[in-house]
C-alpha cells in the first residue's frame, strides 16, 4: 500500500525526475542523445565521417541487435543452364 501511494506521488516522480535529469537518464536527454545520433548518422560532412560511423554502429545496435541470424540458401536450379553455357562455349562439352 505504501508503495503505490509513493509510486502515484508527485512529488516522489518530481524528486526522481531530478535525478534523473542531473545524470542525463531522463527523456529529454534520451531524446537529445537519439537525435545527435541521428544527425551524425545522416550527415554528409567529410570532416563527420568518423562520427557518422560510430552512430549508424550504435543506431544499428539499438535497432538490429547483435543476435542476427542468417538462414542458409537454398540452391537454385536454373533448368537449362548447362546446354546454354555449352552453346556459349563456356562449359567443356
């Protein structure tokens, strides 16, 4: 019971909404943070190349994720491949 009363009063997210904002953990600095990124990533500066790569490597992260995973391919039959390679002279009769 306690707990909810702190949770819902104003001043207790007034007070954490502080703290956050002196260590720059509240949405308005995610937010900054997440337009830098993207103003970097866009950007077409040559003098911008290094931070360019650095945000699209972090923006990649944030969006993709490390756990890529990449499904074997099939193998693709082209029906007819070999007398056309043959007639071009490509493939040893």
């Amino acid at each position: 019971m306690t707990a909810h009363k702190l949770e819902n009063d104003p001043q207790v997210s007034a007070a954490i909404q502080k703290t956050l904002q002196k260590r720059g953990l509240d949405e308005q600095s995610k937010q900054h943070y997440v337009d830098l990124l993207w103003r970097y990533a866009e950007s077409e500066a040559p003098a911008d190349e290094k931070r360019q790569l650095t945000a699209l490597r972090i923006l990649g992260k944030a969006f993709v994720g490390e756990n890529i995973t990449v499904d074997k391919p099939e193998t693709l039959r082209i029906s007819g491949i070999e007398e056309g390679l043959r007639n071009m002279g490509v493939l040893d009769a």
